[in-house]
C-alpha cells in the first residue's frame, strides 16, 4: 500500500490571515509548523494501517514548508515545484493505491473561508467547472485519478470537506476549522492532529475509496482581477476571451485540461 499526500497550510487550524500563509510574515512559522503536525499525523496514521510507503507533496507557494525531519522515518517529501501540470500532485503517477489532501481550503468566491482561493490570490476571483465552483481539490483529485489514483481523505476547513464530500461521497473527511465571515473557528491544534491521524489509519484500513469521476467533457471557465491576466490566458491554442476579465475552455481530454490549468493559472 503506498500513500500520496498533497499538503497545503490554508486548511490547518488556527491559520486565518494571508500573512500567516506567507515565508518571513508574521504568523508563518507557527502556521508551517502546525502544518508540518498535521501532515506528519496523516502519515502516522497511513503507516499505522499498513502503509508500506508515504510520499508527501508541498503544494504551498514555494513548496519549501515542509520538513524532512517533522515526518516519521520512512515518508519521502518532494518539496519545490517540478513544472509538471500535475503541480500539487506531482509524482502522484508513480502508482499509488491512494491519496490524501491535508490542509486544504474553500474555493475561490467561498464565504466559507476568509482565506478562499483557487491557486492564485488574488488573481482568479472565480473559476468554475461545467458550471460549478472549482476548488483546488476538483483539480487535484482529476488529476489523481487520471493516474488511477483514488482519493480517499481531505483535511481543512468545513467548507472545503462538505465541497469534498459532495463530489466524493467515499472520502474521508476532517473539518479542524470553520470560516466565521472574516474570522475562523479553530479546534485545538493537539486535538486535530488526533482526528487526522485517526482518519488517516481508518482510510487505509478500510480501503473505501475510489477515484473521482473523469467527466467526458470539461467546460473552464476563470475570471481574472485584471483584465491583462486574462489576455495572456486567452493566447492559450483553444482558449476564448469571453468578456474583459473571462476566460473559457473546453475539452474532453482530462490531461488536457490540466495543462490548460497550468498555462492559465
């Protein structure tokens, strides 16, 4: 049994503001390190199950958050970006038997988090596909699955689970934290990394998971802050400037799909 994990630090409890997300603003180190525990929890609970390996992927800015040495022996960290369309989950084809989210957040346009966004803050104010929000998530979990990889636990903010739970009725889910307007409603940093690790151990004992549904075809479409950003989108071979600001694409090919992401985002 081999386990991804795709780590980001929006979804970690206690972290509320953009400077907490930030390397060098105040806040950050507690944030990272709290997000290294909770991380470091999934992974406990992945090998406790039976595991055989653990890989874990840093899908936070520069993908430099994660340490080494805050994960049990034995996991492998893959930290910095390695320009695959892949991004967060890179090297999740490396034939995985599932994967896990840990800190993940609330789409962008989501009142569910004041810290909601898809990939890029503040740029994309809202991305939608076949016509419904889309969060990070729906594109992490198209992308496991175009590998046959299922998803099978995501950790974050309420929002994000319940977004989860909609697509994926299978998937595990741990809620450390809740939006309140600008705020969030945070569960005790101990208390969440139990919660994970117990989740994490029942996914992988329980094998109840499987892939998220590929559908047969993908209709994008990203609406930018600036209306430059969104030119520079629409030169991608198949895009169409729908207004100033939007941006669509279409296509059938998942693969496809992702790589227009990429360029775009």
């Amino acid at each position: 049994m081999r386990v991804f994990i795709s780590a980001d630090i929006e979804g970690c409890t206690g972290v509320t503001t953009w400077d907490e997300t930030f390397y060098g603003k105040p806040g950050y180190a507690e944030a990272a390190e709290q997000m290294n525990k909770e991380v470091a929890a999934a992974a406990r609970g992945a090998l406790a199950a039976g595991a055989d390996e653990v890989v874990v992927k840093d899908g936070h800015e520069d993908a430099m958050n994660i340490q080494p040495s805050a994960m049990p022996r034995g996991v492998k960290v893959l930290r910095g970006w390695t320009q695959d369309i892949d991004a967060m989950m890179a090297g999740v084809g490396g034939g995985f038997d599932c994967a896990f989210y840990i800190g993940y957040h609330a789409e962008a346009g989501s009142s569910s988090s004041p810290l909601s966004h898809t990939t890029e803050f503040p740029i994309l104010q809202k991305a939608l596909l076949n016509g419904k929000p889309m969060a990070e998530f729906d594109v992490n979990a198209l992308a496991a699955a175009r590998h046959g990889v299922p998803s099978a636990l995501i950790t974050g903010d309420k929002g994000i689970c319940d977004k989860a739970s909609e697509s994926c009725p299978w998937i595990k889910t741990v809620a450390v934290k809740e939006g309140v307007s600008g705020g969030t409603l945070n569960m005790h940093p101990e208390e969440a990394c139990e919660l994970i690790e117990e989740a994490a151990k029942a996914a992988v004992s329980e094998k109840n998971f499987r892939c998220a549904e590929i559908p047969e075809h993908f209709e994008m479409e990203l609406t930018y802050k600036y209306h430059t950003r969104a030119k520079k989108a629409s030169t991608y071979p198949g895009a169409v400037l729908k207004d100033d600001c939007t941006v669509t694409y279409e296509t059938d090919d998942v693969a496809d799909l992702l790589e227009a992401y990429s360029f775009m985002v």
